[in-house]
C-alpha cells in the first residue's frame, strides 16, 4: 500500500516533463522585431531585478522562523517528555515548503517574460496563434505548480514513513509545517507582486489616460515599463505562488483528516492519486484549447471550456475506480471504514469538481464584458464615475451570495455523505475528511484552470509591446480579446483559489481542534505514542459553546484581522501608487519633447519606485498571519484560537470573492468602452470606467486574492504553534 506513493513522485515528473516542453514551444517562436525585442529585453530585466531583492527580503525572513522554530522544536512539550513545543520536522518542512513555492514563481515569470513579444508576434498573424503562445506560457505555471507540489509532498511523506519510522499522527502535523512555509512565500510573493503590479498600473493609467489623454501602454508614459513588470512579478509569480499554496493545502488538510478519521495511510494515498489523475486530465485538456479568428468573448471563453471540462470530466470519470480499488487493498479497520464510506467520499469528488465548475460560472458571469451585470456597469458610466464606483460595489457585493453558498452547500453534503452523521464512533472525522477530499476534487485539475489564468497577463503584456511597436491595429485588436479574456479567466481562477480554501480552511479548523485536545491530553496520552487509526479516550476537551469568552473574543479578533489586512494591502497600493503618479507627472513637465515622442521617459525610476514601495509594504500584512493566530492563542487559548480562525474563513472569504468580482468588473467595464462601446477610448464615459478601474486594481489583484494566503496561512501556523499556545495560554 505505502509502495504507491511512488505514483505521486511520477505524477509530478510528468508534469515537470510537459512544463518544460510548453516552455520549449514558447521558445521556438519568434519575438519580432529589434524594438519588440529590446522592449521584452527591458520587461525581463525589471522582473529579475525585482524578484532577485525580494527574494533577498525573504530568505532573511525564513531564517529568522527558521531558528525560532528549531529552538522550540527542543523545548520539550511536558517535563521528561521527548515531545518539543513544535514539531521536530517543521523547521525543514517550512523551508522546503517555502523554497518550491518561490521557486515554481520564478519559473513562471521568466517563462511569461519571455512568452510576452512572442505573443504579440504570433498576434500579428493569427488570435489562435496568439492565444497558443499565451496558453502555452501559463501551462508552464500551472504544470510547474503541480508538479513541485506532487514532488514535495511526496517526497516528504517517503521520508518520515522509510527513512524515519514516523506514524500517521506525525506525517500529517508535519506536513502542516510544510504548508506554512508554502503559504508564507506565497504571501510575500502575491502581496509584494499584487503591490508592485497595481502601483504601475494606477499611476500609468491616472495620469496617461484621465490627465494626459494618451493611449494604454503608450512608449511615452514613463510608467509603462513598470505597468508591464508589475504584470509579470504579480499576475505571474504572485499568482503562481498563491495557487500552489492553495492546491498544497487541499492535500495537506486531507493527509490530516486522513488520520483522526481513522483512515490511515490510505485516505493519505487516495488525494495523491486524484491529483495525478488530474495531471494527466489535464495535458489532454490543453490540446483542445484552440479558437477561430474573429472569435468574440464568448467564443473564445467556449475554447477555454472545453479543455477546463474535458479535464474535470476525465477526473470524475477516474474517480470511481480508484476510491473503490483504494478501500478494497487497504486491510484491517481503515479498509472497513473507507469500504463503508467510498460511495461517499466518491460523492465528495465529485461535489469538489462540480463546485470548482459553478463558481467559475458565477465569477464569468459578474465579470465578462459578454454578460448583463458588466454591460450595465459600463452602461453607468454615462452618468459619470460615482455612478461607475456604486454600481461595481454593488455588483461585487450581488456576487458573493453564488460562491457562498456553493462552498457552504457542497461542504455539509461532503460532510454527509461522507459519514458524517454515522454511528461510528469517527462518524464526524469522517465527514470533514469528505469536506477535505471535496477541496482535492476541486483542485486535481489545477494544471489546466491555473494556464487558463497565467496566460492573461501574458496577453496583456503583448498588447502593450504592440502598442509600444507600433503594430498594425488589428494586432492590438487581437491582443484586447485575449487580455480581456484573461481578465474574466483571472477571476475565475481566484475563485477556484478561494474556494479550495474554503474548504481546505473548515478541515484545518477541524485538525486544529483535534490536535488541540490531543495535546491537552499529552500527561495521558503521548502524542508520539498514538498508534495509526488506535481510539483513545478523551480527558480534556475545547468548550467551542459560541457564547464562551474566548470563542466569541476569537470571532472578533478574526473578522477584525480580515478588515485589517485589506486596509494593509489597499492602503499600501494607494501610498506606492501616489509617488508613482507624482512621478509621471514629474517627467511629463519636466522632460522637454516627452509628449512629442523627441525624447525618451525615465522608465527606471519608476520601476524602482515599485520595488522599494512594494518590499517595504508588503511586511506587515504577512505578519499580521502570524502575530494574530498565536496572540490570540497566549490570550485565549485553544478556544480563542478557534474563533478566531472561523472569523477570519467566514469573513476573509466573502471579502475576497466581493473584491475579486468588483474589480474584474470595473476593469472588463473599461475595456468594453474601449472596444467602442458608449463613446469609446478618450470619451467622458471612458475617463469614468478608468477611474473605477483604479480603484478595483488593488481590490481584484493585491486584496482580494490575498484573503485565501491569510486563511491558510493562519490556520498553518495556528497548528504548527498548537503547542505553545495550549502550553502559555493565559485562560
């Protein structure tokens, strides 16, 4: 049974293996001409220039955890006992964690930043072949997640189960550690990127568009360069590092469900083998991503369909043949148990895809310039920018409610279905494993759904290398739909992001709570000492009654984080955006023949005006995932630690899909006036989607994604410092 892991290790060597080859497909292309390449030249240095000093900024983080968790890993947990405050694998599996999530980021970009001018090239004579490039470029992204991921993982669970002898109990906290490392490189990659990204972008469009009156990614806005970079290093390499923190989690919180539902080692096998069936779904889902020349949004949204639907089908299809053939080789109580329920938890695959499918259906809707709700929000902007701001408030808020309850409908049924109202004595630990194995369904296919998003920025970066080239209309023409497509597919694939979360955030509460009483009942029960699947009784257990102190406090101190976070991400984007603004507006009076095109922006400056904006802000929303988990924790103990994390899922989840759908709004609001629509590119109407554009920027692309790193981030490190806070707590 264990031997089958080694699937996981050839799951992801296939999906390295396919990145690569899009990698070497993107290559083959021709970037065009000298200017095109000299600008994708200057587009690449920005990117590397950025990433290298954050990367700097971050490895001076991880040492720091690093070395506070190797000394608590040695602090021993009760008087005698060889148990540390953390467990002893974390310090590793947090940087290991860490270092892949960057590293996957990395790759992403400088395959994007090499895919931008090839993709404006191939525009030149054909959409389809544009879009291939584009798509080609964000399957190396959402391959390189998948398989960096499929590889960690597995690689960790052979170590501590061949190499180290360590029992279920102890993989699955470990992996935990895992998973924060991922998730806090992922936190300074999106929000650092989404920073950066959304800085260039405000500044650019305010001054270039409303004051000055020049075109997007025109050569003569000195912020058009860092607008182009910010695209990469956000959109990109945030992005990446966000999804596979998301696809990560989806795993981690199943291994650990796996083990207090009595499952064993095969309820740990059975994700691995989902998400390599999703690899291989996925590399046959791409090769249908195809579209006609002249193809409208929706035409080009129904190409993306088929390759995103295929690939969710084949893993439906997959899906009932391997549950049962894993419970029927799995001996002894677990084989019973996972017997008994495989109709279930099949079930609960299939919840998982079904759900992934219906909230991608709901962000299109609120988004796409081809859909009511965007058309009457573009409509608004003939009665000038407050009317554009009202109406995509109130349409982000409408949105909510479909995604909401999707999550919220397909966890009770996982949880019901998975034997969550059994007799058994593991009947609820059943259940939320069904919730955790539903999260898998959704994100088995990441592959294909992350390319459907990492291309949008690629296109978008080509339609501002054509205009920056001067290409002939029809090239900026095709690069607009791609982009515009991309910007309804970003936020589908924020929502497959949040919605994973959700699901993977509810099975973390539950783990919490279980190791929580675990721990509480160490002088009984030595946690090193649990057998695989063995019942033990229960001593000490978490008053959750929501009218308790430190729950109620916890609810409190977890809806405020969620609140205090956005203001953290937004206000950064608004400081760094002023002094890029201040900037352009510099060179533009001061620099003689500027707007004549005689003489040539400074675009450095304002490059790295982002970066140091971008490396200086993006500290104190990423600690705030740590300080308040385990604040709370001293405080309030277990109890607070729990309502703490059930205000951060409830709220930071309605608040990430709100921003997310305003912002995919007002921008693909814009960019139907500018296909000609309510006066078109220059008209008062135009003007006002711009400046509800500005505004949605931080929401849709440093905010709103966020939210999902801030959920998993604090649910992972509430777990791996489980032992400190039931050990210092004040009450």
């Amino acid at each position: 049974m264990v031997n089958l892991f080694w699937l996981g290790i050839v799951g992801a060597g296939i999906a390295l293996f396919f990145a690569y080859m899009q990698s070497r497909k993107v290559m083959k292309y021709s970037e065009g001409s000298e200017k095109m390449v000299k600008i994708a030249a200057a587009i690449r240095t920005g990117a590397k220039a950025y990433m290298k000093r954050q990367y700097a900024a971050v490895v001076k983080f991880f040492a720091i955890v690093f070395v506070i968790l190797c000394a608590l890993a040695f602090v021993p947990l009760v008087a005698g006992s060889e148990e540390g405050l953390v467990n002893r694998y974390a310090p590793f599996a947090f940087i290991t964690g860490g270092f892949f999530a960057g590293l996957s980021g990395y790759i992403g970009m400088k395959v994007a930043t090499n895919a931008n001018a090839r993709t404006a090239n191939a525009a030149t004579e054909s959409l389809n072949k544009g879009l291939r490039v584009s798509f080609a470029s964000g399957s190396v992204m959402g391959f390189v997640v998948v398989g960096f991921t499929l590889l960690d993982t597995t690689a960790w669970f052979l170590l501590l189960k061949f190499a180290f002898g360590e029992s279920d109990a102890v993989i699955g906290t470990s992996m935990v550690a895992f998973g924060m490392g991922l998730a806090s490189m992922a936190m300074f990659a999106r929000v650092g990127g989404g920073i950066f990204t959304k800085a260039a972008d405000v500044g650019a469009d305010l001054v270039g568009k409303v004051e000055v009156g020049i075109p997007e990614d025109d050569p003569r806005n000195p912020a058009v360069i860092a607008d182009n970079v910010g695209d990469n290093v956000g959109d990109v390499a945030g992005m990446g590092a966000d999804l596979y923190e998301a696809y990560a989690h989806a795993i981690i919180a199943t291994f650990a469900l796996s083990f207090f539902a009595g499952y064993s080692f095969s309820g740990m096998l059975l994700p691995i083998l989902m998400c390599v069936v999703g690899v291989l779904a996925s590399i046959i889902g791409t090769f249908v991503v195809r579209t006609k020349e002249q193809a409208d949004q929706k035409t080009l949204l129904r190409s993306l369909h088929k390759g995103v639907y295929l690939a969710g089908g084949i893993s439906i299809i997959a899906a009932l043949p391997l549950t049962f053939w894993v419970a029927r080789i799995t001996e002894g109580a677990a084989g019973e148990a996972m017997r008994a329920n495989a109709w279930g938890i099949f079930g609960s695959i299939i919840l998982g895809v079904i759900s992934g499918f219906l909230i991608a259906f709901f962000s299109e809707y609120y988004t796409s310039d081809t859909s009511k709700p965007t058309k009457e929000l573009a409509a608004s902007s003939e009665t000038g920018s407050a009317t554009v701001m009202i109406g995509g408030l109130s349409l982000g808020m409408k949105a909510v409610v479909g995604p909401v309850l999707t999550i919220a409908g397909a966890a009770l049924l996982s949880f019901v279905i998975s034997g969550g109202l059994s007799d058994s004595v593991n009947a609820f630990n059943m259940g939320l494993y069904g919730i955790g194995i539903a999260s898998v369904g959704l994100v088995a296919t990441l592959g294909i759904n992350l390319a459907t998003d990492a291309f949008g920025p690629v296109a978008d970066n080509a339609g501002g290398i054509a205009e920056m080239a001067h290409l002939p209309e029809e090239v900026r023409v095709r690069t607009d739909a791609l982009d515009s497509l991309g910007n309804t597919t970003a936020a589908t694939g924020k929502g497959f992001s949040i919605g994973a979360t959700g699901f993977s955030a509810l099975a973390m509460l539950a783990s919490y709570v279980s190791l929580a009483e675990t721990l509480m009942n160490r002088n009984y029960v030595p946690f090193d000492e649990l057998a695989d699947g063995a019942e033990y009784t229960v001593y000490n257990t978490l008053n959750l009654n929501i009218t308790s102190l430190p729950v109620l406090m916890g609810l409190f101190i977890g809806c405020v984080t969620a609140f205090f976070f956005a203001s953290l991400t937004i206000s950064a984007v608004h400081k760094a955006a002023q002094s890029v603004v201040i900037e352009v507006r510099r060179q533009f009076k001061e620099i003689v023949g500027l707007m004549e095109g005689t003489a040539d922006p400074d675009y450095a400056k304002c490059v790295d005006l982002c970066t140091q904006s971008a490396l200086k802000r993006m500290v104190a929303p990423s600690l705030l995932a740590f300080i308040v988990p385990i604040g709370t924790g001293l405080l309030f103990g277990a109890a607070g630690v729990v309502g703490m994390l059930a205000g951060i899922v409830v709220t930071g989840f309605a608040l990430a899909i709100f921003m997310m759908n305003s912002g995919g709004a007002w921008d693909n609001a814009k960019k139907y006036i500018e296909a000609g629509n309510h006066g078109g590119k220059g008209s008062e109407q135009h003007k006002a989607a711009v400046i509800g554009d500005t505004v949605g920027d931080p929401f849709k692309d440093t905010a709103g994604p966020s939210f999902n790193i801030l959920i998993t981030l604090s649910s992972a490190v509430s777990l791996v410092f489980v032992g400190v806070t039931t050990a210092f707590s004040l009450m």
